[in-house]
C-alpha cells in the first residue's frame, strides 16, 4: 500500500525553502506555497483515506484512478483532474498502473474564497496536463518554476467544473456492478442479470445507480464503456479492436457513440492526445 510519504519523496516537497531564502520573486509564487510531485503506481495500489494541510490538484497523466471524497466516488483519467482541499478526508484507489501527478497549494492561493473549498473534477486541457510534468520534473530555476506555476494556476482557475466524469454508485452492491463492468465492459448482461448475481432486484439496483450517478443503469453502461475506450486509444489500440473490447459488435456505431460523447472520432481523439 502506498503512503503519503511515498508521493512527497518522489516529488519537489524537499526543495522547499522559505520564502526569505528564494530570492526574487515572480508574481507571488514561491518553493514555500506549491510543490508538485509525481510517482508511478500499480494497478491495485492506493491511498487510504488521508488529508493534506495543502489543497491538492491530483492528475493521472496516465492510467486510472478511482478517487473517494464523501459520498462521492469519481473514475478518472487524464483529461480531468481532482481537486480536493485542505482537510478534506479522501481516498484513492489505482485501477491501471500508470503516473500520478500532484501540485499541492497553499490553501491563501485559491483561485476564490467561494466554492473552492470543496471537493471537485475539473476538465484539464492538455496545456494543464503538460505544465503539470513540466513541474513535476527537477531542474528547473526557481524564476521558471514560479512563472510555470502562476500559468497552471490561471488554468484551474478558469477550468470548468465536470460533470461528465464516470461517478460510481454509493450502495456497494451498484458499486460491485459498476467496478465489474469497468474491469469487463463488453459484458453485456442486463441489469436483471447483474442484480441477480448480487442478490437484489433490478429495481434496487435501478434506483443506486439513478440515486448515487444521477443516470440509469443503461446510460451509466454507455458512459462507462467508452471511459474505458478513452484509456486503450491512448494506449494506442485500434479503433476496431476498442470497439470490441468495450461491447460494440459494430464499429460504426462505436464511432458514431464516441463521436456524440466527446466531439471527435476515436482515431481523432486518440492521435490528439498522444500528440499532447
């Protein structure tokens, strides 16, 4: 199991310094108020719930995360991010090996007193993500770094808040489906099938998923397959093969999904995002 202390040693927390020892400054950022810090994880590894006396931006530049805060349970990849603040209690849980990024920010540098102090996904664009490693990497100068930093801030703060995001169902019967079908989308059993196997009614089930994702069981399914396309495109899979691999019999009606989900054919998204 990873530890906090995992993280922040494989990251810029120990090049901290204060502020009166930083020299000159650009705009108002300094090593004592952000550090980023980046560490490759396991498929199955995670954070047990923790805080931060920072507030934390957490982004997988690769793989998957399940993110917990609450009542609320996010699956995400790298075109959105996690914004949790200072105090709040989360968790986190690796689906896919891959690299976790994570600025930390004094809580003084919002980017407002209001609404910032909860829990929330933010759309990343890919200048986010690509200013994020850019930081997570030693040997920048300080004057870099600061200037870096000033940018990402602008771009969070000015990012919207998604509500696109795959969330996963509350009741920990939906949420056995839920994670079974992220782990196997082409199985294409319905819902009475899959309340069956948990000992429940469709109905039960119907309304966790409804009740904890704000979309039925169905709409849920077609959101989650094509969560799970995103990650095997950039992992550079073929279309066709994707389409199979997430329960479409037929590739032009995959396309035709995907193209209604995010703007763009698979193929398109795909070499967009390998290029950032």
């Amino acid at each position: 199991m990873l530890t906090e202390d995992t993280v922040v040693s494989r990251g810029e927390h120990s090049d901290r310094v204060d502020a009166a020892d930083s020299g000159p400054r650009v705009r108002q950022w300094t090593f004592a108020e952000f550090a980023v810090a980046s560490t490759f994880v396991e498929s199955g590894s995670g954070f047990d719930r923790h805080r931060h006396e920072e507030d934390q931006l957490a982004w997988m530049a690769s793989g998957s995360v399940e993110v917990s805060v609450g009542t609320d349970r996010w699956h995400l990849r790298r075109d959105h991010a996690a914004w949790i603040p200072t105090g709040v209690l989360h968790e986190m849980r690796f689906t896919e090996p891959g690299e976790l990024v994570s600025a930390y920010v004094d809580q003084r540098h919002r980017p407002s007193p209001v609404g910032w102090d909860r829990a929330r996904v933010l759309t990343l664009d890919p200048l986010g993500g690509a200013l994020l490693r850019y930081l997570a990497r030693g040997g920048r100068s300080e004057a870099r770094r600061q200037e870096t930093f000033a940018l990402l801030s602008d771009l969070v703060a000015e990012a919207p808040v998604s509500h696109e995001v795959v969330a996963l169902p509350q009741d920990p019967r939906a949420r056995a489906i839920a994670v079974a079908l992220l782990a196997a989308p082409h199985d294409d059993r319905d819902l009475e099938a899959w309340a069956a196997e948990v000992g429940v009614s469709a109905k039960t089930i119907g309304r966790a998923f409804v009740a904890d994702t704000g979309r039925t069981f169905r709409e849920w399914r077609v959101r989650a397959r094509l969560h799970v396309a995103v990650g095997l495109l950039v992992q550079g899979s073929p279309v066709h093969e994707v389409a199979l691999a997430v329960g479409y019999d037929s590739v032009s009606s995959f396309i035709s999904a995907f193209r209604s989900r995010f703007g763009m054919t698979p193929a398109a998204y795909a070499g967009h995002h390998r290029r950032a």
